[in-house]
C-alpha cells in the first residue's frame, strides 16, 4: 500500500510544527523507526522554514508539500512559486561558521537524497527528499 498526501500550506510560522506533526503522525502509525521519523520530521521543518525564509517577498502565499509514503520509503516534495535560487544557491552549505543558509546542508545529511530545482524563469523552487525507511512493521499496520 502507498499512502499519498498533498497540502497547500500557508505561508505563516506558526504552521510548521502542525505540517511537521502530520507527517510524523503518519509515519509513526506505520511503523517507522523513531530515528527515521525525527529525520523525516526535521528535513520538512527545515524545508518549510526555507520557503518561509526565502520564496515570497510578501504574506499571504503558500506552498506545495507531497508525499508518497511507500513500505521502504518515503519521498516529499516541496514546491514554491516564489522567488526562485540565487545563481550561488550552493556556495556557503558547508560553511560551518555560517550562521543561515545551513538548512539544505542539514536536509542532505537526515535525507537519503536531496534534488533541488529551480523553476524555468526563477519563478519557484522545488526540493524533492527521499528517505529509506526501517519499518516495524509496516505492512501488517496497513
């Protein structure tokens, strides 16, 4: 079985601990490892806070989280129509003295794999995760 969700969330703080909650909600009722749950969990915190920090230049937005959550997997995608990457997206991720711009460094270290794209004209960015799961039973809970 495949469990498939898809929001439209607001742009607005105080909604990443409740969009972090839904996912790790679902993983935990499926059996996931704890240790893969909390890394699914910080990995979309960490890429909501992204959009909020850098898609929009304005309030009232919102953006597009997936997920598929497969028995071995589970991948999300999150997509803005905002602003788009600066040509230099990735030039300070391993800065270790940085004190922003570390989220998309933390996400590749939790993630299995981490492809970011930005959309033709830099209208949007779109930031697929996957992680590989350790189950406690994943089919017999579905």
């Amino acid at each position: 079985m495949r469990l498939h969700v898809d929001l439209t969330v607001p742009t607005e703080a105080r909604l990443i601990s409740q969009t972090r909650r839904v996912f790790t909600g679902y993983l935990e009722e499926m059996g996931v490892d704890t240790d893969d749950v909390s890394d699914v969990g910080v990995a979309v915190s960490e890429a909501c806070s992204n959009v909020l920090r850098h898609a929009y230049k304005g309030d009232d937005e919102c953006f597009r989280l997936t997920a598929e959550l497969r028995p071995d997997e589970i991948v999300v995608v999150v997509e803005d129509d905002g602003v788009g990457l600066p040509l230099d997206a990735g030039a300070n991720h391993n800065d270790v003295d940085a004190t922003s711009g570390r989220g998309l460094h933390l996400i590749r270290a939790l993630m299995t794999s981490v492809a970011v794209e930005t959309v033709p004209n830099h209208q949007g960015t779109r930031l697929k995760m996957r992680k590989s799961l350790r189950t406690a039973g994943f089919s017999d809970a579905v």
